[in-house]
C-alpha cells in the first residue's frame, strides 16, 4: 500500500488526511497472465494501481484481429476511462500479459472524495493530463515515425519489457506484422 501512497505523492502531494480517507478504498489484488481486468462490452466500475506487471490496452476489428492500443508497466494507473466517465459499454479490454499486482477502487467512491479532499481532485486532473499528454505521443509516434523509430523508443520507453512478453504484442502495439519485427530486429542486431 505504502507503494501506492507514493505514486500518488510523486504525481500530485496528497495530505494525511486524503490517504486516511483514500487507502481504505483499495484492495490488494492479482491478475494471472492472459486474466482481465476490464473486460469488452461490460461497464467498468473499478480502477486500479498496477503495482507490477504488464497490462496492455486493446481492442479488436470486425475480423477478430486485436490492436494493443496501450501497454501499461507497473507502477502505473489501469483501467477503462472512458468507460468510466460514461457509464458506456467498455470498448477498450485491458488483459495482463504477466501475472500483476494490482490495488482495485471502485472509482465512483474514489471520485466521491474529490469535493472534500481537493488534493485528491488535484491528483485526478494532474493523471488525466498525464494520461492525455501519452495518447498524443503515441498518436504522433504513429503517424511520423517509422517501425525502426518506433522500435527503438519502446525498448528506451520500457526496458527490459521485449524478454517479457510475445513478440506478437509488440508488434501489435508498433502497428507492424510479426514477420516485419523479426526483420527490424534482424537488421539492427547486424547494424551493431
């Protein structure tokens, strides 16, 4: 829990009094490897800290062909914004692809908090600025950068992540096919 209150203080400060009235909302919890934490075409109710892990971002075409939209490596803040904001069906599922540590909230009691606790409000702006300021750069790193661009920023961006998960979700997440990776990966082991 202390890993928590310490992400929290790392984006935005929060009082004593705000964790006092905070931390009890969360709940300690583990995701197995392929397990959901947001599943498609359900209302998402609950956010979560991943404490550790990889959790990516999804969604899949009319021929059943999944898009990692997003991979979210621990310490790091999960769950179906959108869906969350609207009350909508989810279009967006999140799937652990490595067991995970999470601490889960249900965001409508979360959020409650936010008119007598304004740091904790505070801290809710500062991580949809965050959250906001990440999908333009990845929008941006996909409309101007090639694969080998973008390759060589995810391995800066997540070290250590390629030995973790199948090379199918990141190429999946570079917007290439697998058979395009394993050249852009030939081709830079020969450059060294």
């Amino acid at each position: 829990m202390s890993s928590l209150q310490h992400f929290f203080n790392a984006i935005s400060p929060v009082s004593e009094e705000t964790w006092e009235a905070v931390g009890p909302l969360f709940e300690q919890r583990s995701l197995a490897q392929g397990e959901h934490f947001v599943e498609e075409d359900k209302v998402a109710k609950e956010i979560a800290f991943l404490e550790s892990g990889c959790v990516r971002a999804y969604f899949t075409n009319e021929d059943g062909k999944e898009y990692n939209k997003q991979l979210f490596v621990g310490p790091a803040l999960i769950g179906a914004y959108t869906s969350l904001l609207t009350g909508q069906r989810n279009k967006i599922p999140q799937q652990a692809l490595t067991k995970c540590s999470i601490w889960v909230a249900n965001y409508a009691s979360l959020t409650a908090l936010f008119d007598r606790h304004h740091d904790l409000e505070r801290l809710g702006r500062k991580v949809a600025e965050h959250y906001f300021l990440e999908k333009e750069r990845k929008e941006l790193e996909m409309a101007l950068e090639d694969a080998t661009q973008r390759y060589l920023r995810f391995n800066t961006q997540y070290p250590g992540l390629e030995q973790l998960i199948p090379q199918l979700h990141i190429a999946s997440y570079l917007g290439i096919s697998r058979t395009q990776l394993s050249r852009l990966r030939k081709k830079l082991v020969q450059r060294s």
